[in-house]
C-alpha cells in the first residue's frame, strides 16, 4: 500500500507539473512570435557590437543587405525597418560578407576602407581582425564570422535567462489563476491516492484529453477570494512551488511520469 501510494503521489505531482510546464512553454512561444523577441534582441546585439546604437549607420546598412534580410532589401536607406521584417537568425558567414559590403566604399581596398569607418570602436575591431587575418580575404571573413558567433554566444546566455524568468512570471501567473498549490495537491494525492489512477499514458501535447485529466487532479478555487490567514500563506508557498517546478521542463517532468507509470505497471 506504502509503494502503492507513493507512485501515485509521484504520477498525479509529475503529470500537473509537466502539463503546466507544457502549456508555459506553449504560451512563451506564443508570446516571443508576437513581440519579436528574439529578432529583437539579435538586432539591439548587432547595433551594439558595430556601435550604431540609433540604427541609422552600419548596422542599418548591414540589414539592409540581402544575405541578412532578403524582404528588408527594398527599404529606403532611411524608411523605419518593421518588426515583421527583421530577422531572428543571421547566418555567421552571411553576416560577415553583409558586413564587408556594407564598409566597402571608394578608398580601393579593403585595409583603406576599414581606416575610412566613421565610428572608431568599429575600426579598431576592424583593424584588429584584419591584422590577425594577415590581410587574406578569407581569413578576415572567418574572423568576422567568429566574431560575430561569439557575441551570439553571450546573446544565447541573455536570451535563455531571460526566457527563464518569463517562464517562472507566466507559471506564477497560471498556478495562481487557477490555484495549482503543491502542498495542497501532495496532502491530496497522499489520502486519496487513486485520484492519480486515471493517468496511464504520457501526453504528447495539448489536447483535451489531457487537459481533462488535469482538471481531475485536486486544483482549482473551492472559495474565492481566499482568506488572508495563516492557510493563505501556506497556500501562497504551495503556488511558489508549483511555478518553480516549471523552470526545469515538461520533458523532465514527463520522464519521471513514464518511469512512475512504468513502476506502476510491473507492480
């Protein structure tokens, strides 16, 4: 009966936990497509990296090029570039190509149109890469190119901790709305163990069904609003652990789900 319990605490908490975990994931995706988020983050990336912070210099000239942006090569050279039209992915090697002629003007050579930039951080790192390049072609667009994989690098680091605190705010949002407390859920499981009984399969997205299975599962508002006593604040550190659960993944949750049914199932 003991085992019998505690596999059904861990499927009824790993299920609740990866479904809302899923539908975060969901509604974040939802939300960076439709403010941009990531074009918009590459873009304030590139602006600092080439220190056009106004975006009306080389970075502008640089989105302009059609290897970066094909839909944003008709603009006029001062028209306002729209979000729908900036990208969210630049190839390395495109970007350093868009980027040489973007610098390139009428000094006749390369070394003399990097001394011609107006801005002196970008000529330095210019200059700096071509000389290491020892004045080849392709040696200085392979710098360039790693120059500009390793500030996406930092971008990478900035935009994943960034998701992760949208991830957590979202997931706060959702337990509270719909009052998924974790310690109310365990106390729950733990005395009527067979609530957890209708789950036999792990969900492979969002349908119906598996929203329906949710709803089984010990969460929702009895009274509303809540007393503020010493019970809210415990139901307040139960949603504090249920939106923190989120951070780690619908996949991690699903895994302990599979191998609890799994368990379950060889009884």
């Amino acid at each position: 009966m003991f085992g019998s319990t505690v596999l059904e605490v861990a499927i009824g908490l790993a299920f609740c936990y990866g479904t809302l975990a899923l539908v975060v994931t969901t509604l974040q995706e939802a939300l960076a497509a439709a403010f941009h988020l990531r074009a918009g983050m590459l873009q304030d990336a590139v602006k600092r990296m080439l220190n056009d912070p106004r975006f009306d210099a080389t970075a502008r000239a640089l989105y302009a090029h059609p290897l970066v942006n094909p839909r944003a090569g008709a603009l006029d050279p001062g028209a306002r570039l729209p979000a729908r039209l900036r990208p969210s992915y630049i190839e390395p090697a495109n970007f350093a190509i868009a980027l040489l002629d973007a610098i390139r003007g009428g000094q006749g050579s390369l070394e003399a149109d990097i001394a011609a930039v107006l801005d002196p951080q970008l000529r330095r790192t210019l200059q700096t890469l071509y000389q290491q390049a020892g004045g080849d072609l392709q040696r200085f667009q392979a710098a360039l190119a790693g120059w500009f994989e390793t500030a996406m690098e930092r971008l990478s680091g900035v935009y994943k901790r960034r998701q992760l605190l949208i991830s957590f705010l979202v997931s706060l949002l959702l337990t509270i709305l719909f009052n998924i407390d974790s310690i109310h859920l365990f106390q729950t499981l733990w005395q009527h163990p067979a609530m957890a009984a209708h789950i036999t399969a792990v969900p492979d997205g969002l349908d119906a069904d598996v929203m329906a299975q949710l709803w089984v599962l010990p969460i929702g508002w009895q009274a509303f609003p809540p007393v503020l006593d010493a019970g809210f604040a415990l139901q307040a550190s139960g949603w504090l652990v249920t939106a923190s659960t989120t951070l780690f993944g619908a996949p991690f949750w699903f895994d302990i789900l599979q191998r609890a049914i799994n368990l379950r199932c060889t009884g």
